[in-house]
C-alpha cells in the first residue's frame, strides 16, 4: 500500500456560483434559533395494481400455500415468481411448475443495519433461496437459527401465517427456518448466483 | 464520418451528507456554472442538455427535468433524461456524446445529481410491496450475498475490502471535493468498524450524498478551439453500454456478462488489447469495497479469481502501475445520480492534467465506469489526450 501523507487543506477553486447575494436582514437575530433540516410529511398513494395472467395465478397459488414457477420453453430454467416470459428467450413461459414448499441457502448477508420502514429486529439474516424445483433464488428472511451459523447449502422450510390471515401476498411467508436436511453441497449451487 | 467529441468543460460542487444552503436548482446551477467557465461558454452556447439522476423517489422530487429546464438555461432547446438506475449518470454522458459525434448538436452539456439529503434511499430501496418480493435491506443486501459468494469462489484474503476501503479514502484526502475526508483512517479503524451487511462492513460502503457534476461536450472544432486557447480537451476514444435482464436464471451476478460484453466492446473500440498495459488510470464505480477485485476481474484487468491480488499488491493504488479511483470514487462521494459521472469525469480530468492532487503524472488514456441496477447496468468511456 502507498504511505499517503495528508495533504493541507486545498481550497476550492473560485467558480461562479449560483448564489446571487440576497438581503437576509429578516434572519438577524435568528441565530439561536435551530434551523429546520428536515420534516415528514405523511403520504400515501392508492394503487390499483393488476398482475398479469402469470402472476395473478401465482398470487392466487400463494393464497392457497402453494408455490407455483413457470417454465422457459427454449432454456428449460423454471422462475418464481413468474412474470409470463422469459427473460432469456422471449418467448411465453406457459408450463406451469409445481414447486416445494422448501429450500436452499445459495449466498446471504447478515443486516446490522436499522432504517425507515424496516420492520425486523437486527441482526437478521437476508438469503437468496433457490426454491426446490425452481431455478432462481428469491430472497427471504432466515430466523430461528443463531446469525453466524446460517451458510451457503443450508436447508430451509418456509414459515406462514395462519391460515386465516393467508392472502394474495407474499406476505404469506413469514420467513424461512431450518427444515434439518442435510447441506447441499456448494457444487450443486454452481450457477444459481 | 462521425463527429470527433471533446470533454471541453467539468465542473463539480463539493459532496457533502446535506448541502444545505442550496436549492435542487441551485446545486445544478452550481455544476453548470463551473464547466461552463471552464469552457469559457455561457449557456447561449449551448445547443442541448442531457440529464441525469437516479430513481425519482430517491429523492422525492418527482419528474425534475420539467421543473428544471429555466435553471439550466434549457427553455426552448431539447432536453433529454436518462434513466439506467446507478449507471446513469454514466449512460448520461455517453448519449451527450453520441448527439455530437452524430453531428446531432455541436456543444452539449450534461449533468447528473442526487440530493440525498432530500429522502432515504435505504427505504426508497425497500419498499414493500405485497405483490413483490421484498428486497430486505437496501443496495447493500442486495448486493452483499454476491459479494460473499465472490469471497468463496475466489479463496481471497478475508481483509481485501479492508484494503480497498483504506485505499479509496486516503485518495479521497487528495481530492477537495471527495464528501469522506477521514484524515484519522487506519487499517485498524476500517477493520473495526460495525459489520453493516455482513461480510460488509460501515467502513466498507459508500456515505449517502449531495452533489452534482456537469460537462460541457463539443465537436472537433471546440475541442481544437479549447487547445488553440491553451485548455486541453480530452477526446473522447470509445463509448460502450450494454444490459442484460435483472432477473435472468444462470446469470452470473457475481461478474455479469453484460459488463464483461461492454468492457470488450469499449477496449475494440479504443484498440486496446492489455488495458492494464494501456489504461494509466481508471475510475471505477466501486460502491461497497469488494467491488473492485470484482471488477478488476470483469473489466479484463485481471484473470477471475486473481483480482484481489493486484489490490493486496497495490497494482490499484495512487502509486501503483494501474491506479483504480484515485479521487476517492463512489466508496467516498456518492450523489447516486452523479456518481457515474463522477467517474467518466474525473478520467477526463486525469487526461487534461487537471486532477489536482490526485492527477496521476503523465495519464493519457483512462477509463471512466458505472454500473447501476441490480448489476444489470453498465456505461464505460475511454478518454485520452490524444485525438483518437
């Protein structure tokens, strides 16, 4: 590595600035006063959001704890969600695939981090999970394993609600939890990521 | 036959979490200003305006380039958005390019900005939608469990990002305008900082910032007219954009074969055959630090699998035979929407030897870089010195 000595400070060239000087004599005496950063303002919007034929069957499937992918004609690859295409040939993936209920840990971090509209309790873990018969990972929330022994290979079930607040969400799995199965090796994950 | 383009103008403000003091407007006001007078023009010379930014709700402001036309001085002339995510401002520079090597408009500028102090693009990233799978924690967990999965096919030193991450911010210290300007930094104060999206650490990914870049581009005849006058232009040599679909079964996430097409298409374009011979600096949009041997690898600076050694080598320091964002780069500044040009920019800067105490002595040929989206993004210029 380089040995960087700090340099003086550099001052910013002159440039023409946008600023014109305005008179800001109504703010004298303003300045104990704290300055206004920032504020929230609420707001919402409604959405109407129609999903398409793949999607509206996979949304119902989910309502019903089934997981339903949808299978490229050209390429073979299965993807959930299923958006009605695929995205490497074009053409309409029409074959509908039942998947499992379970699956695979192909990478995941582990979030430390708290922000605006987050509703876990950090740490958590945030994988991508190839779901059995399917071949993209989605991701999802892995919980009832300590942080540092989730790994790439690990086994997951997926957790749900109850039945009776099951709707057309995804919402409906609550997160992912070990199912007991044994690692699957890192050489049958080989490009899933 | 194609127009010949020159960078003739750059301008920057200084990035910082909040600016405070100025309006959207006038954060662009600000850049323009700068590389007008750097191009000795006003805006009555200039014949179009091509723009860029990231998502609107990364900072709440909505459609800007309607109510942005009268600061810019763009009423009455075409203006043009781009949208490609984080690449944009990338992309923004390389269609502001393309209208004068069509012979489109002969004088263009081009701006990219982000005032992230305006909303959070952690939540602005993590929105939840039921009809959608949820991204759980904003560009970081997105791109976090590709980064561990390079670390395990790769086999590289657990303290890579360290490297980077301590490299990038102590180069930042050599650029006035960079928004990090940790003097105190160690190895130590990195390694320790708290693990944010484990395996990245705080000190590891890129601050949330303001800022924005602008360029004034012109045809063959401005730039000659900028070297007649004394002001070395610096021509542009190649262009490349390409994509591929986000969410594509068998992609490789970890080196996309969209950035791997685009860095092979620019390097033809540029003829260059051994970049890490020919390029004498690049800036590279880095956000988080294991992005650099990744892209070492992509880009064809390094054989995969290998990149994190020219980073453990120093091959990318300021001082090293391929110096890799000696601005500081994104790891340092990072008003999303200008952060791509930040780069394409500070490559032109390097080449009219005007970096300041960043300027690599001597750069020629450098390499400007963005990638945007869920690594499905990717715009890359090659500018010299020389005509091409």
């Amino acid at each position: 590595m380089s040995d960087i000595q700090e340099p003086a400070p550099i001052d910013l060239p002159e440039g023409l600035w946008s600023q014109p000087s305005v008179d800001t004599s109504a703010l004298d005496g303003l300045d104990e006063v704290e300055a206004v950063q920032l504020i929230n303002t609420p707001a919402k919007f409604v959405y109407d959001y129609t999903p398409g034929i793949a999607r509206t069957r996979f949304l119902r499937a989910i309502a019903e704890k089934r997981l339903v992918g949808q299978r490229c004609p050209e390429t073979g690859m299965v993807y959930v969600p299923p958006s009605g295409v695929s995205p490497i040939s074009g053409l309409p993936t029409l074959e509908e695939v039942e998947l499992g209920l379970d699956g695979t840990v192909v990478s995941y971090c582990i979030v430390n981090l708290d922000f605006t509209g987050n509703a876990q309790e950090i740490p958590y873990v945030s994988a991508l999970i190839l779901v059995d018969g399917s071949d993209i990972p989605i991701y999802g929330l892995v919980r009832e394993i300590p942080t540092d022994e989730v790994r790439t290979g690990l086994r997951l079930k997926s957790v749900w609600v109850e039945p009776d607040e099951m709707t057309t969400s995804f919402e409906n799995i609550k997160w992912w939890a070990p199912n007991g199965e044994p690692d699957v090796p890192a050489s049958d994950l080989v490009g899933y990521v | 036959m194609a127009e010949r383009v020159a960078v003739i103008g750059i301008g920057q403000t200084k990035y910082t979490a909040t600016r405070g003091d100025v309006s959207l407007p006038g954060l662009l006001r600000e850049a323009a200003f700068r590389a007008l007078e750097d191009a000795q023009l006003t805006f009555a010379d200039i014949d179009a305006f091509v723009i860029g930014k990231a998502p609107d709700f990364f900072e709440g402001v909505m459609v800007p380039e309607y109510s942005l036309v009268e600061a810019l001085g763009a009423v009455g002339k075409p203006v043009f958005r781009v949208h490609t995510a984080g690449s944009v401002s990338g992309s923004t520079a390389i269609v502001a390019s393309q209208l004068v090597e069509a012979g489109i408009h002969g004088t263009v500028l081009t701006i990219g900005w982000e005032m992230q102090s305006c909303s959070e693009a952690m939540w602005a990233l993590s929105v939840t939608m039921p009809f959608q799978q949820q991204l759980v924690a904003g560009a970081g967990g997105y791109f976090a469990p590709y980064i561990r999965q390079y670390m395990q096919r790769s086999n590289a030193p657990d303290d890579t990002g360290i490297l980077v991450a301590l490299k990038d911010r102590q180069n930042a210290l050599l650029n006035p305008y960079a928004h990090l300007h940790e003097h105190g930094i160690t190895y130590e104060s990195v390694r320790d900082s708290i693990m944010l999206w484990d395996p990245l650490r705080y000190s590891e990914t890129c601050p949330s910032s303001d800022g924005a870049f602008a360029m004034v581009l012109s045809n063959e005849a401005g730039g000659d007219a900028a070297a007649a006058a004394g002001r070395q232009p610096a021509w542009v040599h190649a262009t490349a954009m390409r994509s591929e679909p986000a969410l594509a079964a068998g992609r490789d996430q970890v080196s996309p074969q969209a950035g791997k097409d685009c860095a092979a298409s620019l390097f033809k374009q540029a003829g260059i055959t051994n970049p890490r011979k020919e390029i004498d600096v690049a800036e590279v949009y880095v956000p988080f630090s294991w992005y650099e041997p990744m892209w070492l690898e992509n880009l064809g600076f390094a054989e995969e699998g290998t990149g994190w050694q020219l980073t453990h080598d120093g091959a990318t320091a300021i001082d090293g035979d391929i110096p890799w964002n000696p601005s500081g780069g994104v790891l340092s500044s990072n008003p999303i929407g200008a952060s791509g040009m930040i780069r394409f920019g500070e490559a032109a800067l390097q080449v009219r030897g005007m970096a300041g105490a960043h300027q690599i002595d001597g750069a020629k040929l450098a390499l400007g870089h963005a990638y945007g989206g869920a690594a499905q993004f990717y715009s890359m210029w090659v500018v010299g010195s020389d005509k091409p």
